[in-house]
C-alpha cells in the first residue's frame, strides 16, 4: 500500500508539472486529468471514497469546460479570414 501510495504521490506531482510547464491546453488538459486522477486514487487509498468521487466529478468537469473554452478560443475557425 506504500508503494500505491507513493506512485500516486509521484503521478499527481507530474501532473501538476505538466499542466504548468505546457503552454498549450491540450497537453495541459493531458496533465489535468492525471493529476486528478492521482488525487483521487490518493483519496480512495485514505478511504474517503465519496469525497474522492465528489471531487473527481466536480473538479475535472468544471476545469475540462474551462480548458474547452480556452481550446475554442485559441483555435482560429477561419484560417485566412483576415487576409492572410
């Protein structure tokens, strides 16, 4: 259970890395979805399954709509609508 505990440690830690080092959302949204993924599973090894359950449902829908919004802003829909 240390080890689990441990790699976890280690996966959101990266996670973490990868969201603020990239600057492109789609490798930070990559990055997000580890992070949370190993928060959670770092919770359900406390046992604290509801709030691990709460917290990946609330946390990455409401922070992937953010990274949806930011990805819809960055991508130019019309390439060449400005004389290009």
């Amino acid at each position: 259970m240390t080890y689990l505990m441990f790699f976890l440690g280690v996966c959101f830690a990266v996670g973490v890395l990868g969201v603020a080092s990239n600057p492109s959302p789609y490798y930070g949204v990559v990055g997000l979805v580890l992070a949370s993924v190993a928060g959670c599973g770092w919770l359900l090894g406390l046992g604290v399954s509801f709030v691990a359950l709460v917290l990946f449902m609330v946390y990455l829908g409401g922070m992937l709509v953010v990274f949806v919004y930011s990805v819809a802003l960055a991508a130019e829909p019309f390439p060449g609508a400005w004389g290009d």
